[in-house]
C-alpha cells in the first residue's frame, strides 16, 4: 500500500492576539478549519509578545515569536521559524505582518498570501513615517503570489495606487457569523447606561474619528446618551471634547469589551464616524442583530454593504434599505442621519432589513474561499504566471452557509 503523502504546512501570521477586529476573523477563520486537518498541518504565528484577549481553538498550535512591535525584528524573527518550521505556504494578517511575510517567503522559496484588511491610501494618511509605509507596500506587495482584500475599494486602491498586479488580486469580504453573535448577545451583562442609548464599537484612533461623534451627539438635538466600546489613543481627547461641548455626561467610554454583543443588542442604533475601513466588521455585526446603522461613506466598505455601491456612486445622505450612509468627516451629516434612522417607521425596517444583508457574509462561505485560495497557490510553479483575479463580483457575493 503506497504511503500517504506528507501533509502540507500551512502557518497563519498575524501581529498578536490583541483586541481587534483582524484578530478575530483570523480565528474564526481557523477555527472552521479544522476540517482541513487531514490534508494540512496548520499553526499559527504571533509576532509579538502580548496578552491575548482572544482564545485559539485547542488543537491550534501557536508559534510566541517577539518582534517586540517592530518590523525588522518581526522579519528576524519569522525568518528563524519559517528556517525550523519549512512551510509550504504562509498566510498573513495586518501589514506589518504582510511585509515581514512576504520577504521570509521570497528568501525561503515558498508561498506566501496576504490579507490586507486597511484601505492603504487612507489608512497611512500623512507625515513621513505614513510615506515610508506606503513605499514599504509598494515595493513588497507585489511579490504576494495572492493579495486577498476584503473589499473591492481595498482592491482597487492597491492596483491603483501600489503596483499590485490585478491577476493576483482576490476580493473576499470578511466573515461575520451571525449565529455566534446572536448566542453571545444573549449572555447576560449589566449594561453602562439606563434606558436608550446609542452605540459605536471602535478603536480610540484618528482614522476612527471617533472624536466626530461628540460633535454629532451635540449637534443632534437627541437625548439619548452615546455608549462606546474601545480603548484607543484618544480616550483623553474624547472626554475633553464632550466636556467643551457640555455633552460629557451622555458620552459614555466604556472601554474594550471581548464580548461586545449584549452591549450593541440593546442599544437604538450603531453609528460610525470612520474616515477609512478595511471591511468594518462591527457594522457587519450590527445588522445581524437587527440594530440600524449610521456610517460615513469612507474607503473601503460601508458603501458595499449599505448600498451595495461603490462609494463614488453615494452623494449626501443615502437612505438604503440596510442602513444610511452619511459624508465623511461630516457632524452635521452624521447627526441627521441617527435622526432619521432613529424615526420609529425607518428603524423597524432597518431591523428586520439587516440580518437579511449580514447573512450574505457567511463563515462558511469565507473560509472555502480562503481555502480555494490556499490551493491554487500551492499548484502552482514558482514560474508560472498566477491565474486571472476571479470576478470580484462573484468572490463578493459571500452565499448562506451550506452543510459541510
């Protein structure tokens, strides 16, 4: 009897486990996995040494690199593991962990994939520091044997902007699991506010401009307080903002939360101020528990899943069927649209409106397209020229989860 072949290698990378909406897809997507064992040996690599604030499925094996945060230490440090470990194919999250992965591969001789998971243009926006990152995707990216992005936006900026060949481009937006949300919404949790109250779920950053909110709130006229989930560099300025404004005491900061569902299922409506996304994955989470949403039209995202439109074809306040979109960077813009999405008629619609769209963004669905992915990359040469970029159409279009 011929002896079976050994098992391809394949090692997830990612930055760490810290907080953070990449950080869980990742394990989401691993952890549908499992079914892949029998062909592969999968592992995961973090590169710094934090606290997770996640857990990984038991039968994950976890390589604790220290890349103390910085890229050449990163790059060092895979280099050691990828020397011991000789994978068939590295899987990446998050830039930094891109770059250091692609160039292990390209000194190592294997595959390498990435997620990009940022709209890079907006993402490293301004100052020297942003023009060294996006000259560091420019000259890296493109050696990627596959690039997948999670929006076509994303997609379409890294053709544009960075030099990244379209045929290795593949559009998958991220998986949202609605039955696991909808679970977790149920567990009990004292909520930080009595009464109605409005949500944001979202890293304290600049890009996130969450700041934006204290001035919408203000400018609104509603009474309802804003509850925010997240930790971030511009906690102090958020509080010294609402306090200017006279609105500190409806301007509720309630910090990380690993199980932020309880807190979003009883909220009147999720808002977000971002001026750019990757695929915004509490938006996503939002709909699927029925909430109605408010976002700013930024790259990448919030208009295909809102409007199913591309953000260029959004002018002003949009009204869709599955949430309302409102200009970037606009107060006034966002205060309009949590009044209107607050009218009693136009939140039941939005209610029922949004499981409906978050069931297009099955677990299942993901996962067996990152696989599809996997393999084309493995069946193919060094030499040979990758495969023409399925339609991003048809990659988008994420079906309901079928029977494995």
């Amino acid at each position: 009897m011929a002896s079976k072949l050994p098992r391809k290698r394949i090692l997830f990378v990612i930055n760490s486990l810290a907080g953070g909406g990449a950080e869980r897809v990742l394990l989401e997507l691993i952890g549908a996995s499992r079914q892949f064992l029998s062909d592969y040996d999968i592992s995961l690599a973090l590169l710094d040494d934090e606290a997770k604030e996640y857990t990984p499925p038991p039968w994950l094996h976890i390589h604790q690199l220290n890349g103390r945060f910085k890229l050449i230490q990163s790059i060092r440090e895979l280099l050691k593991l990828a020397r011991a470990e000789r994978p068939d194919l590295t899987l990446s999250f998050l830039t930094r962990a891109n770059i250091a992965s692609v160039a292990v591969a390209r000194m190592l001789g294997h595959k390498a994939i990435i997620s990009e998971r940022v709209n890079t243009s907006g993402h490293f926006a301004h100052g020297i520091a942003a023009r060294l990152s996006k000259a560091m995707v420019r000259t890296i990216y493109p050696h990627a044997d596959r690039i997948i992005a999670v929006s076509d936006g994303i997609a379409e900026d890294l053709e544009r902007n960075f030099s990244v060949p379209g045929s290795r481009l593949v559009t998958i937006p991220n998986p949202v699991d609605s039955d696991r949300i909808n679970l977790a919404a149920a567990e009990e949790m004292t909520l930080p506010v009595d009464g109605p109250y409005i949500v944001a779920v979202s890293r304290l950053s600049k890009n996130k401009n969450v700041i934006l909110l204290t001035d919408a709130l203000a400018a609104s006229g509603l009474k309802l307080p804003l509850v925010i989930l997240g930790q971030g560099p511009e906690h102090d300025e958020i509080k010294a903002r609402a306090k200017t404004l006279g609105v500190e005491d409806r301007i509720v900061l309630a910090g990380f939360a690993a199980n932020p569902y309880p807190v979003m299922r009883a909220a009147s409506c999720y808002v977000s101020a971002s001026n750019a996304e990757g695929f915004p994955n509490g938006l996503v989470e939002a709909l699927a528990l029925g909430l109605p949403v408010v976002a700013t039209n930024c790259p990448s995202g919030p208009s295909e899943i809102l409007a199913k439109a591309r953000r260029e074809e959004i002018d002003g306040i949009h009204i869709g069927e599955n949430g309302i979109l409102v200009p970037q960077n606009d107060a006034l813009g966002v205060a309009e649209g949590l009044r209107l999405a607050l009218e009693p008629e136009r939140a039941r619609a939005l209610a029922i409106a949004g499981p409906r769209r978050a069931g297009d963004y099955s677990l299942n669905a993901a996962r067996d397209l990152y696989w599809k992915v996997i393999e084309q990359c493995l069946g193919e040469a060094r030499s040979t020229p990758p495969a023409s970029r399925h339609s991003r159409a048809a990659a988008t279009v994420i079906a309901s989860d079928k029977p494995n």
